[in-house]
C-alpha cells in the first residue's frame, strides 16, 4: 500500500472547514481580503506629485466646472443689489450717506467692486482653468473616435432591444452570397445618404455593415464649453480695454473726450487715459414733454431727447440725438442718457459791482416734480468764502407746513430759494471736495433756518442783495429776447455715461456659439446601426439592429424605418419570422 494513502489525514478534507478552524467565513477562501487574516490593507502613500495629480484631476471634472459656474452666478448677484464703482460711482457715494455703518463692511467685502473682487476673480480664474482642463482632453479623444472606423458588428444581434428580422426568397437562378453581398451594399448606401459613418465587415458566412452617427453631439457639447471658455476670455480680456465715464453737459456746453472733462472715469487696466479718441459733444437743445396738467398722468414724462453736434478733429460737426434706450455711437463710444434736470444760471456781485461767479449750477432732481437741489460755492471776489444750498422749484407750490415743492415738472412758476453759509469750504487745502454737496460744519448762516433772516427767494431775472452787504446775487433770464413766459428761462443739462466695451462683439458671437452647441448637445441622437446578411440555402436571412449611446426614445422607430425602406428597396417579396430570435 502507498504510504501516501495509508497516511491519516493533516487537516480538514473540504475547504470550507480549514476557513471555519481559521475562524474566517467558511464561505470564503482564507486568503480573502476581509477573511480576518489580521492584515489590513494599506493604501499607498500619495507623494506632492500624486497629490498634484489628484487635485488636477478633482478641479478638471465636469462635476467642478458646473459647481464653479453655479458659484460664479452666484457671486455675480451681489453686483446687481449693490451699487458698483464702475456703473454708478454716485449711488456708491450716496449708499455710504445713507448707511453709514453698513458701507464699510461691504466695502471690506469688495461688494462695491463686485467684478474686479479678489473672491470674484479667484472663482472666475478657476473655472477657467477647469473648462479648459475638460475640454482639451475630450477634445483629443473625440478626434480620434472622428477617425477611427465604425465598430464591428456585434456577432449576436438579437441581444440588442432594438433588433428585427426578416427573410428574403431567392430564386432558383439567383447566387445567395451575392444576394447577401448586394443587399449588404444597398445598406450600406441608405445609411450613407442618412448622415451615417459606415464600415463594411463580411464574415466567411455572413455579409454586414456597421454604421453610426451622432458625433455633431459630441462635438456641440465641446463647442459650448469651448464657447464658454471664450465667454471668460473675452469678459477677461475685454474688460480691461473697457471704460465707463460720466459727465454733465448744460445746453450750450460742449464735452470734449478728454479725462478733465469727466465726473468720473472708471477704466480697465489695459486702458491708457491719455490716448482717448479726441472728439467733442455739444448740447445744442433738451427737448421734454410732460402729460399736460388736467389730465390722466399730469406732469409724467414723454419723450426725453438730447440734441447733440458731434465733432471730430479737422471734421465737420455732425448732429446726432440721445434717447432713453437708444445711445448714440461715436468713435467706438455708447452715449447713453442717464438723467436731466435743470440749470439755472446765477451771477453774484460783489459790494463793488464786480461780477465774482456767473455761471449755470446744475440742480438735482428730488422728485419726479423736478424739485431740484443745488449747490453754490464763491471761493474768490468776496471778503470771506460763501457757500448757497438751494431749492429749485419748476413751479412753485406751498405745503401745509408752509415749506415748497414743486407740483408739476415744467417750468410753470419757477422759483429759486438758497439758504447762504460765509467761512472756509475747505477746498484750500487740495481736499477734493463734491461740487453738488457743502459741508457748513463750521461757516457762519447767514439766511434761512434759525438765522432770523428770510432765505433768498428768486424768480428768473430778478436780483436781490446778499446779506451784510456782500453784494447782489441775480437769477438770470435764459430765455431769447422778446419771449413770454418762463418755458426756455432755465436752461437744462443732461447727464451721460460713455462707455467702450470691446468685448461686447466677442460675448456675443461666443453666446450665440454656446447656444448652438447646446441645443446640439440635447438633440441629435448617439446611435448605432447594423444590417447583416446571412445566406442560408435559397433564402437570405436579414438582421437589423440599433444601440443608443445615451437616451434615444426614436431608435426603435429609426430601426422600423430602415427596415421599410431596405426591404422596399431590394424589391422582393419578404417573409418575416415574427418576434425576434430568442436571446441565447
């Protein structure tokens, strides 16, 4: 006997029982991961360079991107609920007027500079970095699937969902495998008419073509991110040769395009201030017309027009008019209509007769009446700096308080009333100081409130005497001579913003390029087709199938009709089996 059989057994003779006296689970090998050997598994260790690769890859995900885009939407709402420095430099100083101890903490935030934010532009340059880490790398692979062929054809076509059958006769005269050939061709050139890549694959018994489209979905997903990619560019690029400028032009005042005759300037960082294009805007007239008193809408505003003669260096002037809505371009420029009001023109005097200020202080509407608030200052000429805060009242009206407003926006009863404060306006000492605002901490009143003395109060072309004997203030008469009435007596100004934006073109073109490769991207199918021909005696055996890559709801009715127009095509009677073969 062979001591290799008469010796005992050493161990358990089934397998689960050594891993049941192992103390593992007698359903699984004993050197099962999990089996309780005692040894954890241990991750490898990741260097800097493997964490550089796991953090590439985490910020170049789509899942990134669309978290990214989400959070850049996001953070561009601020801009649109807080007054920004680049649109509207004025509402960001009057919202630090009227929330006084909000303002600096928005500022700390950079919520008045929303778009040039460092927040702002660290999730800008982010999602840049990441669009263009998706991009390139699909799009190297989605150049190659363009070349490389159609799949082979699957060898059980009857696995697929999509699948039909049929049979075609064939005559006594006729060959089966060029029958099968024949119609493998005639496929092949229907679904080369359809838009379909195909590829010819004969098999010793059997004929068939492989055919597929829908790479245009593909290739619209990877234009509209490419577009977004170019959306960022453009914002980016164009933004810095963007400007934004605000001036006020009085009727028979002109604009020139140089930085001295801006309010405020707000360029790019690629703008240089000293190359702007030389060109000038005159206010030649600022027609209005408001809803006649009596009627529905009283005092409400129609049209607003300015007339303005544009002119460029050694060029003859040019007119051109500035509506609500409707700029006026020029040189690359949009001018754009922000406001209007009125303009009345004052001339002080000194004891001495000599004219020390004349000129036309544009007011501030407060109202859609045109109650408008205004701001003199005399700095020379008289024995101490005056300072006027004014009322303007298109026509005047008494309240119960005994106070005026205005009751109707044109000039009906125009009325002019200035409180008037003599000492220092601090400007002296080179502090910029707004010339719609004064500051009276520390002048002296000399008219209006608890003074004793009445406000000045003035109608066009009349003249009054300045307190303590300074002199006379004149509220002139701007109307032509030998008109009635006070319609043309207070001249008006407008106030426009000029902006470039180069960039403007470039968004543009890369929206409409980003939308086109959406709708491309959620509407032209993915999807696969198959014709086999298999010869079988005196017949051919017709085999029809579709795939869809992603969701496809009209594949099965594609398939329907490729199987209509083939069979009509090859022109025989056909012989159908009915349900499809059944899966093996």
């Amino acid at each position: 006997m062979s001591p290799f059989l008469s010796d005992p057994p050493t161990g358990p003779s089934d397998p689960r029982e050594a891993g049941a006296t192992a103390g593992a689970d007698p359903l699984r090998p004993a050197d099962h991961a999990d089996s309780g050997g005692g040894d954890d598994v241990v991750q490898p260790a990741l260097g800097p360079i493997g964490w550089l690769r796991w953090g590439w890859r985490q910020l170049t995900s789509m899942r990134t991107a669309l978290v990214l885009l989400l959070l850049l939407a996001i953070a561009a709402v601020p801009g649109s609920i807080v007054p920004q420095r680049t649109a509207d430099p004025n509402g960001v100083t009057q919202y630090f007027t009227d929330n006084p101890e909000l303002a600096p903490v928005l500022e700390n935030l950079q919520l008045f500079d929303v778009y040039s934010s460092a927040w702002f532009s660290a999730i800008y340059i982010l999602l840049f970095v990441s669009l263009i880490g998706c991009v390139i790398p699909r799009t190297k692979h989605h150049w190659k699937a363009l070349k490389a062929r159609p799949p082979r054809t699957p060898a059980r076509l009857a696995r697929l969902d999509d699948h039909r059958e049929t049979v075609v006769e064939l005559s006594a005269d006729e060959d089966a495998q060029d029958a099968a050939s024949r119609a493998v061709d005639l496929a092949a050139d229907q679904l080369k008419r359809s838009g379909y890549r195909v590829e010819r694959y004969d098999l010793a018994k059997s004929f068939s073509v492989s055919a597929e489209r829908g790479y245009l979905r593909e290739t619209g997903n990877l234009v509209f991110h490419g577009a977004l990619v170019g959306v960022l560019l453009a914002v980016g690029i164009g933004g810095g040769l963007t400007y934004t400028g605000q001036t006020v032009i009085i009727e028979g005042r002109t604009f020139v395009n140089t930085m001295l005759d801006y309010s405020s300037f707000n360029p790019g960082r690629f703008v240089d201030e000293e190359r702007l294009t030389p060109y000038s805007l005159t206010l030649d007239d600022f027609a209005v017309s408001y809803v006649p008193r009596g009627e529905q809408g009283a005092g409400q505003a129609g049209d607003f027009v300015a007339h303005l003669t544009t002119q460029f260096a050694g060029e003859e002037p040019q007119t051109g008019d500035v509506r609500v809505n409707h700029p006026l371009e020029i040189a690359g420029d949009r001018v754009y209509l922000m406001g209007n009001g009125y303009a009345p023109t004052i001339t002080i005097r000194n004891a001495d007769g000599d004219v020390v200020f004349d000129e036309s202080v544009p007011f501030l509407p407060q109202d859609t009446n045109m109650t408008s608030l205004g701001v003199v200052k005399v700095t020379d000429g008289l024995p101490e700096q005056l300072g006027m805060i004014g009322f303007f009242y298109p026509t005047q009206a008494p309240l119960e308080s005994g106070a005026f407003t205005s009751a109707y926006p044109a000039l009906v009863n125009p009325v002019l009333t200035l409180n008037i404060y003599e000492g220092d306006l601090g400007i002296d000492d080179g502090t910029p100081r707004s010339v719609y605002t004064l500051d009276p901490t520390g002048m002296e009143q000399l008219t209006g409130g608890k003074t004793g003395v009445d406000s000045i109060e003035l109608a066009p072309g009349e003249t009054q005497d300045l307190p303590n004997g300074l002199g006379t203030i004149t509220f002139q008469n701007d109307a032509p001579a030998g008109a009635t009435g006070y319609d043309d007596s207070v001249k008006r100004y407008v106030s426009l913003s000029l902006h470039r934006d180069t960039a403007a073109p470039f968004v543009l073109v890369f929206a409409i390029l980003s939308l086109l490769g959406l709708l491309a991207a959620l509407f032209v199918p993915r999807r696969r087709m198959w014709v086999k021909a298999t010869p079988d005696g005196g017949s051919v055996r017709l085999e029809y199938a579709g795939l869809a890559r992603g969701e496809d709801p009209t594949l099965a009715a594609s398939v329907d009709d490729l199987v209509r127009r083939h069979t009509e095509a090859l022109d025989r009677p056909s012989a159908p089996h009915g349900a499809p073969e059944p899966r093996t």
